[in-house]
C-alpha cells in the first residue's frame, strides 16, 4: 500500500466516504437524547447535562464485554419510541453522515425494539424512512450528495427473524436495502433463523449476519455455510483462523481461505470492537494484517454515539496506527462500495463519477 501524503482528519473529512455498518439507535446526538427524554417523558438517563451524558456513553461503552456495551442502548431506544422521535433521530443521523463526507450509507436498526409504546412494525419503518428521506432533502439544499439505504434487523435473542425479514422485502422498493440479525452471539447462532434467511435468498433480496464479533470461527462458519451470508458484520475473529508464520507471513486456514477467495465483505469497525474486547489493542486490531493480506476489509463506526467516532475519526486513527495513505484509504472505500446493498448501476456511478475522480486529485 503506497503512500504519498498523510490524510490528516481535516483532510479525511473531505474525503467521499461509504459507510456499510451504523446502527440507528447507536448514534444520536446527545443534545438529542437528553430532549428527546424531556418531550418524551423517558426519566432513565444516567445524565442531563449533554456533556456529561457524552462521557457517560463513551465510558459505559468501554466495558469490555458485547453484552455490557449492548446495555447502553437502553437509554436510546428509551427515547425513540414515538414516530417524531424516530424520524427526527433519522433525519439528523443522515445530516451528520452528509457533513462526514459520507456519500453512502447503509444504516440499520430493529424495528421490534421501538414498539414498547403500541407503534406497529410498519409505523416504525415508515417514520425512520421519512426522517432517512428529510435528513436527505437538506443535505441536498446544503449541496451535498449523499445516498442511504436502510437494513431492518432482527435481535438474535427473540424469535421475529422471519417477521421482520417479511418486512425488509415488503419495504426494499421504498428505502429498504437489506436484513441482518444483530444482538448477543454467544448462545444464539445465526442458524436460529435459517427460516428468515431463506424466505431472504427466494426473494432475491439482500442480507448480512453480526458474525465473528463476541464470538469464535463457529459463528463465522454458520453464518457463511448454514445461512448463506453475503457479508459479515465485524467478522474480526477470522483472524483466530491465520497463524503467523514469520517475517510478516500467515497461513490461512481453510474458513479464512475461503473467506478471502469468495471475497465476502468484512464490516470492521475498530473503535467498537476495542470497547467489546473484540481486540485488545488498535495496533493489534486484526484490520492490519486482514488488509495486507487483502480480505475485503471495509471500515465502519457501528455506533457513533457510544464510540465517540466518525468516519473520519475511524480512518485518521488508522492513519496514525498503521501508516495508511490515501491509496488505502480509496481502497478502504472502493472495497465498501462494491459491497453494498444497492443496484450494480448505482455502485458504479459512485465509484467511477464521484470516489475516483477525488481521490485521483489527492494521490
């Protein structure tokens, strides 16, 4: 990976970026939960002051555990259980990915956690899809382009998979791009909803499986194998499948061989997977020798508000850790955009009019 100047985070601000892995009710504006809270009634946050209720969700996060990071979003979905909520949360989640430099997203989130309050399924959908549209219209007027696409999840630890699978090709003409299951791996595989996943593949719709994150190669290997993955969601404990054998050498083993073969997207996301001890370190982040050893590795935030991350933040400290240019940075990029949800058409107009043009300026 040449190198010829080193992106700065102003520099990557500016920079057309493609976002495959964000969770909706991961990245609220504080200001926006605390009145959300007030205008709701929700009386569970851990702080009012917007200060301290950033610092409160970033430091909750850093627990090094998945389950204790996934308690965090009690307090999100608490205040996002009206249709105003969900679509102003959606609407500003578009604006802050537009003023990132995002030109595409894919954001999820699961319908089923917003119901507490007697909205329907299809109420849900429908508020993010017009807060998604509105977030849209004003980058537009602010002249900036940016394309999102939604994923409905299912939790892994309920039993709607199917429901919600429905839902995702009942939607997919207005907004809807694909379906994922998400929530506690250990103790609930992705072959818990081999029904949801087929009733996916016959209507030729689209789908990523949260694999490899909390849990082992046996959670990469059912979701690819047994459910038919076209992406994986973390996927960084492949890494548990490459042995070093010196001098900057690794042997793959025969998942992570055919892993990389088949070119199945990873939906890394650093900053998280350092808050649930999927790694222990950045400088130890498995990203480093999956891109080197050239998997088709994609950087994401995965939740922005506990992370305290952008896109940009991601990659400026990829930048600083493992001495990446902008020719990775493109790389990082292309490999996320071939890799969405979206028509072949659409892909290729973003990657040959809007994220090689910009990046052939820089390189």
């Amino acid at each position: 990976m040449a190198t010829r100047t080193v992106p700065t985070l102003q520099d990557l601000r500016t920079a057309p970026k493609v976002l495959l892995h964000d969770h909706l009710d991961g990245g609220l504006r504080p200001r926006t939960v605390v009145e959300l809270a007030e205008s709701t009634g929700y009386r569970g946050l851990p702080a009012t002051d917007v200060a301290d209720l950033t610092r409160w969700f970033r430091d909750a996060a850093d627990s090094g555990s998945l389950e204790s990071y996934l308690e965090t979003f009690a307090h999100t979905t608490g205040v996002m259980q009206t249709e105003e909520a969900l679509s102003r949360v959606a609407a500003e989640c578009v604006e802050d990915l537009a003023a990132d430099g995002v030109v595409y997203a894919e954001v999820r989130y699961a319908p089923e956690l917003f119901v507490t309050r007697g909205l329907s399924l299809d109420a849900v959908i429908e508020a993010v899809q017009d807060g998604f549209e509105r977030g849209t219209r004003r980058a537009a007027e602010q002249g900036v382009r940016i394309r999102v696409g939604t994923l409905l999840c299912a939790m892994r630890q309920h039993a709607r998979a199917l429901e919600i699978a429905e839902l995702a090709v009942r939607y997919r003409d207005v907004g809807v791009v694909g379906f994922d299951i998400a929530g506690p791996e250990a103790g609930f595989p992705p072959t818990r909803n081999l029904d949801a996943f087929e009733y996916i593949r016959v209507n030729n719709a689209h789908f990523t499986i949260h694999a490899g994150e909390a849990f082992g190669l046996a959670s990469i290997w059912e979701a690819i194998q047994y459910c038919g993955a076209e992406r994986l969601g973390h996927g960084v404990r492949i890494i548990d499948d490459i042995t070093p054998a010196g001098e900057g050498a690794a042997e793959l083993g025969r998942l992570a061989s055919y892993v990389r073969d088949r070119r199945i997207p990873l939906e890394v996301c650093p900053s998280s997977n350092l808050q649930t001890g999927a790694a222990p370190s950045l400088e130890k982040h498995p990203i480093g020798l999956l891109a080197a050893m050239r998997f088709r590795v994609t950087v994401n935030t995965d939740n922005r508000l506990m992370s305290d991350c952008t896109m940009s933040s991601e990659f400026a400290r990829l930048v600083e850790t493992f001495g990446y240019g902008w020719s990775d940075v493109r790389w990082f990029t292309i490999n996320a955009m071939k890799s969405a949800f979206i028509d072949f058409d659409e892909r290729l107009d973003l990657i040959n009019n809007v994220i090689k043009p910009w990046y052939a300026e820089v390189e």
